[in-house]
C-alpha cells in the first residue's frame, strides 16, 4: 500500500514563510514599480518596470470623463396618441452632448423612427439622418450622442385604430423636449 508521507508542523510554518517572503519580495520588486511607479529597490528602473508605473501615474484617464457645459434635464411625458395617429416629439442636442431614452407603449404597437435634423452648419435643404426605424414596436431604450446640433427624436404612427399611451423617459443635456408640429401647407 502506497502511504503519503506527512509534512510535519514545523515543515509547514517554514514553507509558509518562505512563499510569504517570495510574494513580498515579487511585490516589492516588480509589482510596485510596474503599477504604482513605486520602487524601493531601484530594480523596476533597471528592468524598465518604472515607465509602466509612471505612464499610469501621470496621466489622467481623460476619455472616460466628459464635462459638459450646459445643463442636465431629465423628462417624464406620457403622450396620447389617437388611433392611426402621428406625431413627432424632439430633443434639441448640441454636436457630441448625449441623452438616455426609453419609451413604451401602451394601447398598441407603433412605428417610429428615430431621427435627427442639423439646425446649425450647412447641410442641404431637408436633410434628416435616420439612426433606427423599426416597423412595429412597443418599446424602445437606448443611448444617444447627437452627431450635429439640431433636433434628434421620434417619429410615432399609432397602427391601431385605438387611441395608445407612449411613455417618453429621456434624461441628458438637451435645451428642449417636446413635440413638433406638423408643418401643413395653407389652403387658399
């Protein structure tokens, strides 16, 4: 019969120890310098684990961190919309500002589009961008950040001949959220 030979108490306290004092001793010597640009033994700089350290130490993680200027609004509507009805409600974005969005309906499916229109800057007469069309829905969420300066929201079509509730929930550094008006022709 094979019998696995037993370590004694005192092999064990010394095996510790040696392992602890190793971990110390790679923590001191590599993992300091490499990530906190800290070196008490100077063996980081001789190995050129210091210029890792001093890279992150330095340099502030700027591309995580957006300031913005302007002010944040965050928007609850609940919008009647009669059957086969349509209707287009915006937010007013400047170019690189973000907004967070989620709308349900109630009543029925609809289409949407979900779009934007420039209102600064040169664009030919009538330009819109398309960013999501979706031919029935009940729901959309998402995150945005506006292209252009201009208006970015949804067009909605009620599919039903019944009357539906949409819930809009958008939060983010618009000037204005609300509905467009047809623009009819007059009629002479």
């Amino acid at each position: 019969m094979n019998a696995q030979p037993h370590a004694s108490p005192r092999r064990l306290l010394i095996s510790t120890l040696v392992a602890a004092l190793a971990a110390a001793a790679i923590l001191v010597a590599f993992v300091l310098p490499a990530e906190y640009a800290i070196d008490p033994l100077g063996i980081g700089r001789l190995v050129g684990l210091d210029a890792l350290g001093t890279s992150k130490a330095s340099k502030p993680i700027t591309e995580v961190a957006h300031v913005h200027p302007r002010k944040y609004y965050s928007g609850n509507i609940q919008i009647d919309v009669s059957g086969r009805e349509e209707l287009e409600y915006k937010a007013t974005l400047a170019a690189g500002e973000p907004m967070l969005y989620s709308w349900r309906v109630q009543g029925g499916p609809v289409y949407f589009e979900f779009h934007g229109e420039p209102t600064e800057g040169k664009w030919p007469a009538g330009y819109y961008r398309s960013y999501e069309i979706q031919e029935r829905a009940s729901e959309a969420h998402g995150s945005f950040i506006a292209p252009f300066t201009g208006q970015h929201g949804w067009y909605w079509r009620n599919l039903s001949d019944e009357p539906a509730i949409i819930t809009l929930q958008a939060s983010g550094y618009y000037s204005r959220l609300g509905r467009i008006e047809s623009k009819k022709a007059a009629v002479e």
